[in-house]
C-alpha cells in the first residue's frame, strides 16, 4: 500500500469511526438547546408592566423550566402594532403576545366586561379577580380559545385619574366639559356625570388640544397620563386606588404552540406566572407612589379622592343601567348569553368591593 493509499484509507476510517460519536455529540447539543419562544408587546421596554414581564416573568419562566424555554423579546411594536397584536399570536406570526382585549371588542366581546365597572380590586388583587372570573365563568376561556390562544399570565393596570388644564374642586366639574378616554364605557360615564366625551388619538396632539383649550381634559389610567406627560398641559390630577380601569394585559400563547410543549414546561409557565404574581401587588404600589410624587414633583396638583366622592361618581355615572344597553345590543349582534355572564362578572365583583 502506498503512502497516499493509506493515508486516504485511515482518513476514511477515522471518520466512520468518529461519525456516531459526531452524531451522538450533536443530538447531545441538540437536547440541550433551549426552545426559543418570540414575544411581542406593543409599548416600549421601560414602564412598570413592561420591565415587570422583562425583569420578572420571563426569567421565572427560564428558570422553572431549568433552561429548557427561552424568551425571545421584541418591543414597541417591532413585531406587531396594539391592535393587531391578538391577530399576530392567534395566527402564530408570534409565539407569545401581549393582548389587550379592549383592542378587539369584535373578537373578544365578554372581555369587555371588566371595564365596565367604576370601583375594583387594587394591585395584586387584581390578579385573585381575574384568576377566579376564568375559573368561575368558562366563557372567558372559551372565548381565547375561539381565537386560538392560551392565557398564561395577566398583566394588570393602574387606576383612572382625571387630568384637567383648569383648576378642578371635584368630579363635579366634569359637568359641561370636554373630557377625552378611548373606553366606550368611559365615554358613556362621562356623558352621564354631566361632560361632553370626546374620542382622540393617543398621542401628542392630546397635549395640544389641552393646551390650546380645545380639551378640558382626560380619563384615562394614571400610568399612561404620566408617559405622555399629559400633567404639563393638564396639571390638576384626581385619582383614586379605588376607580377601577378594568384594563387587563393577556399574556397570550398561541394555542398549536402551547399544545407542543412537553407538559413538564406548560407545568413550568404556570408555576413561573404565580411566583410573579406574589411580588406584583407590591411593585404596583411601589409604582402608583412614585408616579403620583413624580407628578407632584413636576407641579402638578394632585389629590387622592375621598371614598364619598367615588361613590357619588359611580352613582352619576349610572353604570349597571350602560351595562345593561351594552348587553342588549350584545344579543343583537350574536352574543346571546352577554347579560348572564355580566351578571357572574358582577357577583365576583361584589366580593371583591362590598
């Protein structure tokens, strides 16, 4: 056998020999790789709820699932704007979204509901609310379903403050002005406390319009008026722990894919969603002062309404009569069973603030 002959040959054998131990290597390689899951949520990183999902949960879910799941994060609406973000996790363009079901009233009708309320749990509580609706009122469930997603963990909001460019004694000087909110219940209580509701994009010409006195003024979740430094336009704030926004933010799953993990890492979300909720209550109350203190600092009048007060509101407000017309066309448009399950919302509800 020649030099070249042998050489050739042993290069050969050695690499049958090594290819099962390649192989063996790579398969190895392979189970260790964690399985990549893409998220998408339409604000920037850098709010309380945001950081939150950034700092808090996806870690927790890293580690109960000992590496085997990783998050991938886009944000700002990289992936998907606010109302197409149930769209994109439902068709699977994302794993993983965060979905605000006030964004898609056709698709997700009962989850209407929850604004619907002027009074509702705080911080944490928040959380034991929407836990016990999805386990007391299958229709919320069901309704995901339809739309091909799972809930593995809510996000929840801040409560309403009212912003006003004038000078405001009480809720009574609603009466004869023009008040923005993007809530079709909000707008219906405005009419009802005595103002004129105004629909507007969210953005800066809300401070414009504020400015030029165009716009008396705004309703809307004290955390949102706070980031677009709405106060410096509207810097006379009320704001109670007590007045209930309603506003929740599914974490979303789309349905094929969470159907294609192994149970041991659905076991892991689940696990990794309530050793989050156990610290969230806390960071929310943490955030609500800071906000309303940043807001003093930056010289704006606030003041915490008197618990009266909130009861006159919701008495103005007239809303188990805005319910009912809602639950009314509801039927009209298909929902057929749209005033019982008000009626289950409203049962919870009351165990939370009777």
């Amino acid at each position: 056998m020649t030099r070249r002959r042998f050489l050739v040959s042993a290069a050969g054998a050695a690499a049958v020999t090594s290819a099962p131990a390649l192989s063996m290597m790579a398969s190895k390689a392979m189970a260790h790789a964690p399985r990549v899951l893409k998220f998408s949520d339409h604000e920037p990183l850098g709010g309380m709820r945001t950081r939150f999902l950034k700092d808090v949960v996806f870690p927790a879910i890293e580690a109960e699932s000992n590496g085997r799941l990783k998050i991938e994060d886009h944000w700002n609406g990289e992936i998907a704007a606010a109302y197409d973000a149930l769209g994109a996790v439902t068709d699977g363009t994302t794993d993983i979204g965060t979905v605000v079901p006030e964004y898609t009233a056709r698709q997700l009708p009962l989850h209407q509901i929850f604004k619907s309320f002027i009074t509702g749990p705080v911080g944490g509580r928040q959380i034991d609310f929407f836990e016990r609706v999805y386990a007391e009122v299958p229709a919320f469930p069901a309704e995901l379903d339809k739309n091909n997603i799972v809930q593995i963990y809510f996000g929840t909001g801040y409560p309403v403050a009212f912003f006003r460019n004038a000078p405001m004694a009480g809720l009574e000087d609603l009466q004869g002005g023009k008040w923005r909110s993007a809530s079709f219940w909000h707008l219906d209580f405005l009419k009802n406390a005595g103002a004129t509701p105004v629909t507007m994009h969210w953005g800066p010409e809300i401070p414009a319009a504020l400015k030029a006195k165009e716009l008396d003024g705004l309703m809307v979740n004290v955390d949102s008026g706070y980031m677009l430094k709405v106060h410096e336009t509207a810097p006379h704030v009320l704001v109670s722990r007590d007045l209930w926004l309603g506003h929740v933010y599914i974490l979303s799953m789309n349905k094929d894919v969470w159907n294609s993990l192994a149970q041991e890492d659905r076991n892991a979300i689940r696990r990794a969603a309530r050793s989050s909720y156990q610290t969230l209550g806390a960071a929310m109350d943490k955030s609500f002062d800071a906000q309303l203190e940043d807001l003093r600092k930056a010289g704006a009048t606030v003041r915490i309404l008197e618990p009266a007060e909130v009861r006159q509101f919701q008495a103005a407000t007239r809303y188990k009569e805005v319910q009912a017309a809602w639950a009314g066309e509801q039927k009209g448009q298909g929902v057929a069973d749209a005033d019982v399950v008000v009626g289950k919302v409203t049962s919870v509800m009351d165990d939370f603030v009777g």
